[in-house]
C-alpha cells in the first residue's frame, strides 16, 4: 500500500510539473513563424526571401536578449522570467486580435503593408516571449525534475512543444477552413492557452535550486564561457540546428506547392511528414533517455537527419517523403540532448548556459533567409543544401562530444 507521504509528493509534483509542461507547449506557439511563411507568401505574394522575413522577426529576440534574460534570471529567479514570458507572449497575440485578425478573412491584398506589418511585429513580441520562456524554462524543469530524470523530463517538455508547434500546421487546414475562418484564428487560440498557462503558473511555488559553487552571473562570465571550448561547440551546435529546424518548417509546405503540386491540403502533410515524426520521436525519445544514454542517442539522432535529408536529393517523390519523415524523426531529440548535455557537464553555470545556447536560436532568424535566398536564385529543392550543411556540423560535433569529452 502507498504511503501517503509518496501519495502526497506525487501529488506535489503534478501540481508543479504540469504547468511547466504547458509552459513549454506555450513556448511551440514561438514555432508558428515556420508554417506561417507559406501561408504568408499566399497572401501577400511574398518570395522566398521576403517570406522568410517572419523567422527573422521571430528569432531575432532569442540573440538579443537570452544572455541578459540569463542574467536577470539569476537574480531574480526562473519563476518569475516564466511568467514574464507569458505576459510578453500575450500581448503579442493581442495586438493583431485587436486590428480585427483573429479568424474572419481579413481582405489582406487591400491593406498588405498594414497587415504583414502588424503581424511582423506581432511575432516580435511573440519571439520575445518564447525567448524568456526558453531562458527560464529548460533550465526550470531541472527544478520539478526527480534527480536523474532531467534529460529524460526535458525531452518530454520538448515533446509537448511540438505540440504548440503542430498547431500552426494543423488548426488553418482542420478547423479555419472548414468553418470559413483565415489563418488567424490562430492568434485567440494561442491567447487563451497563454492565459490559462499563466494563472496556473503564478498560484504554484517552486523551490529553485542553487549549486554551492555557483558565482552571480554576468555577461563578462557569459562571454569567458566561450572560450570553453566545449561551451563553443555546444553552442554553434544549438545555433545550426535551429536555423536547420525552422528552415524545414517553413521549407517542407513550399516544397510539397512547388514541386509535388500539393496545395490545398499542404500544411497538413508537412505536419504529417515533418512535424508528426518530431512529436512521435520525442516522446519516445523521452523512454529511449532512461536506458540509453543521451551522447550515444545524439549521434543515433543525427545519422537519422543526415540520411533523412540526403534521401530529398534522390529525385523519387517517395524517397522525398520518406527522407522528410526520418529529418523529424532525427530532428526530434537535437535540441534538448545538445542543452541537458551542457547543464549536465557544467550545473554551476546553468543560468549563464542557458543565456548562451537560448540566445544561439538566433540561428532560426539567420538561416532561412540564405535558405530562401538560394532557393530563389536555384530551386527550392536544392536550398535545402543548407539544413544538410548545419547537421553535418551537429554530427562531428556528436563525435567530438564522445570521444574527447568526459
């Protein structure tokens, strides 16, 4: 029989862990600039290279602001960033609600520089928000986690922010279309969810942990931990895997229009392809963690990525498919291997660490736009040369960190 003390920390560790969950599905809300570069070219009449303008306004938040986040962080506290970041995200999702954006058709071609404006600036202040979310997020979880289960726990948390980043693939073709609604629909949706979020989060209490040996942050000790030559490699490894990710968000649709003829129902087989192996790799990515362990699950992940993206070159529309399937199914567990590694190896510096590898997601508003610009000026086959060029780094990287790191 269960004592009622294990009855009573299952308990409280519920009712801590799972707002932190939906703070992490919150945080995919961040992802929606990948599906809505196709969907903004639609209805602007963007090109590729001024489509991929949305990623750069939703990423760039994420190079100016993690390492000061990380700062303030530790002075203030992860709970408190959290719901920051909530806050910032909400009122990104409001402003183009409240300019009559929030599922009606908007008539977008009378009125396109007001429009694509608001919306730009919107996912500004949305990149932003999922910007802190990162910051105190990622590392917070080691917080409600069991000891030993972080990297396992942040998996799942990153499993359940693909959710929040499926949702931009699947709610314009499953629900707006059907009832005659536009894309938009995505903003109120997206709004309720931060807001039931951010109650949740403010009525618990969390005991953050500090490391004896920790020293107050500073971005001069941001910067020294740079010249770690490990910290380095971890770092541009979380900057090209993002910029790799969103390139085949916002690619996959462009690809399945362009090249493949599928429009009507596009979003729904990139998710399908793309987004759905991601969320399936994850979450049995978050089992595979408690046996195997999380370096020798890093390389597996990235062979799995080099062939899926390798199999797209081949010509075959099935092998196409089939490539972008194994892309997700690589893609799934890179980003938070790469960061329980780091905090792993060095958790007296966590907050410092996860201001550098949280501001390195910069690389998702840097790579697209070469993506776009070389798919404009050759095809948009061979643009995804890019995404290709950033994992085979990630994979010597995978080598480096298990055969010369402890």
């Amino acid at each position: 029989m269960e004592s009622p003390v294990s009855t009573n920390n299952v308990s409280s560790n519920f009712w801590k862990s799972t707002p932190i969950f939906l703070a992490f599905l919150c945080m995919g809300f961040g992802d929606v600039v990948g599906p809505m570069v196709s969907l903004a070219k639609e209805s602007f009449h963007l090109s590729n290279f001024l489509a991929q303008l949305l990623p750069l306004m939703g990423f760039i938040m994420f190079g100016l602001l993690s390492i000061p986040l990380g700062i303030f962080q530790d002075r203030k506290g992860k709970k408190y960033l959290l719901v920051l970041g909530l806050i910032v995200a909400f009122i990104g999702l409001i402003i183009p609600i409240l300019e009559g954006m929030y599922g009606p058709i908007v008539r977008f071609e009378t009125s396109v520089n007001t429009n694509f404006y608001i919306i730009l600036f919107a996912i500004l202040l949305l990149g932003a928000g999922a910007t802190i979310l990162q910051v105190s997020g990622n590392p917070i979880m080691r917080d409600v986690s069991p000891e030993g289960k972080y990297s396992s726990n942040l998996s799942m948390g990153q499993s359940v922010k693909a959710i929040g980043s499926s949702m931009g693939f699947l709610l314009p073709p499953l629900v707006a279309k059907p009832l005659g609604l536009d894309w938009t629909i995505l903003f109120p949706i997206y709004a309720i969810l931060i807001l039931v979020t951010l109650i949740w989060v403010m009525t618990i209490r969390i005991t953050e942990r500090k490391d004896l040996d920790s020293k107050p942050a500073s971005i001069a000790a941001c910067f020294r931990l740079l010249c770690n030559g490990f910290v380095l490699v971890m770092v541009s490894s979380i900057f090209l895997y993002v910029g790799a990710e969103v390139s085949m968000s916002s690619g996959v649709p462009i690809l399945l229009k362009e090249k493949f003829g599928i429009e009507t129902f596009g979003l729904l087989v990139a998710w399908a392809l793309f987004f759905l192996p991601i969320l399936i790799g994850r979450f049995t990515g978050a089992l595979i963690l408690r046996i195997l362990p999380p370096k020798k699950f890093l390389m597996i992940s990235v062979l799995l990525a080099i062939l899926g993206i390798t199999c797209m070159f081949l010509g075959s529309k099935g092998l196409a498919y089939g490539g972008i399937v194994l892309v997700g199914l690589g893609f799934a567990n890179i980003f938070p291997l790469i960061f329980s590694i780091t905090v792993d190896k060095m958790p007296e510096r966590s907050n410092e660490l996860s201001g550098l590898m949280i501001s390195a997601i910069l690389g998702g508003a840097l790579i697209p736009p070469v993506m776009g610009l070389i798919a404009d000026h050759t095809s948009v086959l061979t643009g995804f040369i890019v995404p290709l060029i950033c994992i085979l780094y990630i994979g010597w990287v995978s080598l480096f960190t298990n055969r010369r790191i402890a």
